[in-house]
C-alpha cells in the first residue's frame, strides 16, 4: 500500500520494498532476508530491512489513527471541507492530532465550565485586544455561578488558554521552536554520586536537543 512513499523516503524501488515486505509477512526474519534473499531484494543490508519494516508500520498507523479522525469529526458532524484539508495535508500523527485535539471529548476542564457560565463572548473579547475597561466590561458577565468580575476574566483566561493550547499553528510553531532551542539538561542527586559512578559524564550535562545525539539521550 506504501510501497511508493517507502521507496521514495529510503531512495530505492518500490518492488524492492514490496519483496521486502511480502518475505516479512511470510514470517522470513530480518537477518534470514538479508542473507538469503539477496537476489530478491536487490541486495539490501538489515539495516534497510528494517527501515522498511520500519516505515511500513509508521505508514499503517498514521492511516489508521486517520480514519478514525476522519470518522469521529463526521460522526460529530463537525467536518468540513477546509478541516478535511488540513486532515489530507497532514503528514505525521503529531499533526494529526494537532487537528484532532478540539474534537476529542473532554473532561470537564476549566475553559469547559467558563464556556458553560457564559463566558465566551468575554473571552472574544480580551482576544480581540480592543482598548476596553475590562472591570466592566466583565461585570456585565456576573451571574449566579460567576460572582466577581475577576472571576469573570479568570474563566475568559481560561477558555483562551485552551484555544491557544489547540490550535495547531500554534502548536507545530512551538514544537519546532522546541526542537531547535530546547536543552536538555541532566544534574546527579546529592549523596548518589558514588552509586551512579559510572554516569559521570552526566552529572552536570548541558547540551541542546537539537545537537544532542540519540545514543547519549537513552545513556
């Protein structure tokens, strides 16, 4: 079904992949390929068997994890063109489900409970960054549930971290933000020196993720 997309990600052929693919699903092991199946496979090493095995498995779960998606907005009969856009363009789960995060069910969190006391129009307003006296403009939101003004602007707060929090623009600015400037940092607990010994090197270790091989993350 990936055949193409692996091939084109790997730089090799897509029949090489579907062999591949087909000796796994016969049950063959990566080794007993690599070794014996040379011919069949266009001589690839293990490493691109696996790769391959690899890839394919990505590829079938982010199909999966895509219908669903694709089913439960409908179901909710919330789906529209331009969401069944960004969907189709999507190309990892990350993104997905960035897409997928305002339609999941929630539990009653505190954006919920404010958007429940009428507090939406408030919150469009702070948003909206218009010069405006927020104390009465606030007051005009007080009911039985939301007594004071300053709570009236704490649940308007609340519900715009919660847009904020998923919306996927945002989100992937953030993530790729994190990606090339986050550090990650290691220090060793006091009096565990002498039991941690052979970790040394990470007891006061600083490097950036960005930088930061993956051999030394799992160490």
């Amino acid at each position: 079904m990936f055949s193409q997309l692996i091939a084109q990600k790997l730089s090799i052929k897509p029949q090489q992949v579907d062999t591949v693919l087909q000796l796994l699903g016969d049950g063959s092991t990566i080794p007993f390929i690599a070794r014996y199946r040379k011919d069949a496979t266009g001589a690839l090493d293990e490493v691109q068997i696996q790769q391959i095995q690899d890839e394919n498995k990505l590829m079938n779960e982010f199909a999966e994890r895509k219908t669903f998606i694709e089913k439960t907005i409908t179901e909710q009969g919330k789906m529209t063109e331009a969401l069944q856009g960004k969907i189709d363009a999507a190309i990892s789960i990350s993104q997905l489900e960035d897409i997928y995060l305002p339609f999941k069910q929630k539990r009653k969190t505190k954006a919920v409970v404010a958007r429940e006391n009428g507090l939406q129009p408030l919150a469009d307003m702070l948003l909206a960054q218009n010069d405006i006296d927020l104390e009465k403009e606030a007051a005009s939101f007080l009911n039985e549930k939301v007594v004071t003004a300053e709570a009236a602007l704490q649940g308007a707060r609340d519900i715009i971290a919660e847009t904020v929090n998923e919306d996927t623009v945002v989100r992937e600015k953030l993530r790729k933000l994190f990606q090339q400037e986050a550090t990650f940092k290691s220090t060793v607990i006091t009096e565990k020196e002498t039991e941690a010994a052979k970790y040394k090197d990470y007891f006061a270790f600083s490097e950036r993720i960005a930088t930061i091989p993956s051999h030394r993350t799992l160490a």
